[in-house]
C-alpha cells in the first residue's frame, strides 16, 4: 500500500468515525429531549430538530475547542460532516419508528 492510499484510509476511517459518533449523539440527544416531555411522544418533528441544532452548536465548539489545540485544527467542513452524522442519525430513528409501526 501506497503511503498516499495509507493517508487516504486514514482520513477516511476518521471521518467516518466522527460521522458515526454524531450520529450516536443526535440519537442520544433526541431520546433525552423527548424523556425531558411529561408524556414522552414517540416521534415530535420539534424533538428533532432541536436535537439537530444542539448537535450543530456541540460540533461547532468542539472544531473551536481544536483551533486552541497545538496539535489540531479546526475546520467547518469538520462541522458539516459531524452535523450530517447527526441528521443521519435521526433519520435512522425515523425509518426504525416507521418500520416497527407497520408490524
């Protein structure tokens, strides 16, 4: 393997893990969001869309928190991928929902 495929890889596999991990946050914050209901709703555009803005402002100060960092660096592309894990995510939640509805 090529040291510019072995970057690439990397690369790769860290985005792909910073996706992943936004999703398990969209996921996580929209499920705290609707316990915090007094009758929890099983599925609220509202809930999620506030989900989505608090996972944005989170990927925001994490690349502002890394711009500080010597090593790191922050970058808004970073935001859109983590932002997109989220949105991801949250639409995982909604094809399950729809799909155990239809049983």
């Amino acid at each position: 393997m090529t040291p510019e495929t072995e970057d690439q890889l990397v690369f790769m596999c860290r985005k792909g893990a910073h996706f992943l991990e936004y999703a398990l946050l969209g996921i996580l914050t929209w499920l705290a969001l609707r316990s915090l209901q007094p009758q929890p709703r099983p599925w609220c555009r509202s809930d999620a869309v506030k989900a989505l803005i608090i996972v944005f402002v989170y990927a925001i100060s994490d690349e502002i928190h890394q711009a500080y960092v010597p090593s790191r660096q922050g970058a808004a592309v970073d935001v859109l991928i983590d932002t997109a894990g989220g949105a991801a995510g949250l639409f995982l939640v909604t094809v399950v929902r729809r799909f155990s509805q239809r049983e």
